[in-house]
C-alpha cells in the first residue's frame, strides 16, 4: 500500500542499513556503542528480525533483547536529536555570504555591544510583516576546525527560520504546494502549532549559490503564503497537514522540532 514516504533511505533493507552504517561508521559514532557492542547487538536483533519476519517461533527473551537494544541507543538518539536544535550564529554575520544576503530581512542582527559581546539587538518596523534570520548546525560527527564561511563544506546545516509578523500566520498547504518542486534541496520542512513559522534546514554541501536560491523561493512563497491571523483555524491543521506529506515535513511534535540539548530525556521511554 502506497504511504507518504519518498526519501531512498525510507526504503532501504536492514542489511543495507546496517552495511551503511559500518562503511561510514565516523558518521554515526557520536550516537552508537563502540563497535564490539553494536556489532553484538545487532546480530541479536538480525536473529529476532529474521524470526519475526519469517513467521517462526519466538525466542523468550526476544522481548528482553530488544528492550536492552534501545536503553543502549538512547543516549545517543537523543543527543541526534537535540543535536538538531543546537544551532549558533556566523559571528560577525557578514563572514558567511548566505547570511550576508539576507541579513536585511532580520530585524534583531547579532551585533557587538558596548563590551564587545555579541547579542541581538534591533528595532522592527510596524510595516514589517515578515522577517528571517539564519543560523547554522553542525553535526556531531564533524572533527574539522570551525570555519567562519560554511557554504560548501562537509558537516553544516543551514538552519532558515522565516516568521510571520503583524497578526498573520502561514497557509501552510499553499506554501509546502508552491515549494515542492525545491523540496529536494531541503533536510526537512518544519510547521509550528500557531503557524507563525517556517522553518528549514539545508546541507551546506549545496553551495552558496544554491542555498541562496533556495532560501529566495522559500521566503517569495512564505510572503505569498501570508494571511490574517483569524484564519488560522481554518486554513492550518498542522498535525493532520504534516501527516499528508512526505516524511521530510514535520509536525510540532516531532522531536526535531522542539527537543534541545537543555532537555533531558529517554526518547524510549523505557
């Protein structure tokens, strides 16, 4: 039966899966046990997968095993996931030509202050009915110095926050429907309850050029997509909305879109 996935890792088999994860193993250390415990867990796990799969008796501790697997990993799926809210800022702002480009469209830039601090500081404009500021998140696996101009390079993501201002809220349908055909270029698209936000993340791989023209059409078709706030219960449904599209658009309670590193958790709940 056809479901609202698209993504090719969606559909990837548990061996290839996991012969991904052994050939790149440096990508996902950061949330795994070391090597000579996962390769034992999972042959575990291959052994009740294949059980299960094939109609065949269980074993009586299938169940324990399982629940053992997942106390094991869940430290580091929560640190994957809060590792998506762990964003920072370019400083100063014009170090990175993205951030440079639309650094206009926020009302509160990261300035110096009095004693050489960096904080937000600004004035918006009563006509201002959309602003959008720009962070980025590096991945936990990543071992390379930071570098001040992150377009291009292996281990960022572009994190676009595009808001609402002035009593108006997003039509998300009408925007994720005038987005689609860049939809490819992005991690993931992520609603809030109020629809006050947008907000996107895109691989620094695409380059500057490409990041910047994405983040165009993401902002050209939120200000389209802009209405008057009374219409929000008619025109958002979010949680139903995110559920019709594929697996990249997320709703407000996917844990990527509020968990942070400030948030201790078990995302089990074992």
């Amino acid at each position: 039966m056809p479901t609202r996935e698209r993504r090719p890792l969606s559909y990837i088999s548990f061996d290839s899966l996991v012969r991904t994860i052994s050939r790149r193993r440096h990508l996902f250390a950061p949330y795994l046990p070391i090597r000579s415990i996962w390769d034992a867990k999972l042959d575990e796990v291959r052994q009740i997968r294949n059980r299960v799969a094939h109609f065949r008796q269980g074993n009586d501790g299938d169940l324990q095993r399982v629940d053992q697997l997942l106390t094991d990993i869940d430290p580091g799926i929560w640190r994957f996931c809060t590792s998506y809210n762990d964003h920072f800022p370019i400083l100063p702002p014009s170090r990175e030509k993205v951030i440079k480009q639309f650094i206009e469209l926020d009302p509160f830039p990261w300035s110096q202050v009095g004693d050489g601090a960096w904080s937000r500081v600004g004035m918006a404009s009563p006509d201002m009915l959309l602003s959008a500021n720009i962070e980025v998140i590096r991945r936990p696996w990543l071992r390379a110095k930071y570098q001040g101009q992150v377009a291009g390079k292996y281990g960022y993501l572009f994190d676009i926050n595009i808001h609402a201002r002035q009593n108006r809220v997003f039509e998300y349908k009408n925007f994720l429907k005038n987005t689609t055909h860049i939809h490819d270029r992005c991690c993931h698209i992520l609603l809030d309850s109020f629809g006050t936000t947008i907000r996107a993340t895109l691989p620094s791989v695409l380059g500057a050029a490409q990041i910047t023209d994405t983040v165009n059409t993401l902002i050209e078709m939120g200000r389209s997509a802009l209405r008057p706030s009374q219409t929000l219960l008619e025109i958002n449904r979010v949680d139903s909305l995110a559920k019709d599209w594929p697996e990249y658009v997320l709703g407000p309670d996917h844990p990527f879109s509020f968990l942070g590193p400030d948030m201790p958790c078990k995302i089990f709940s074992i």
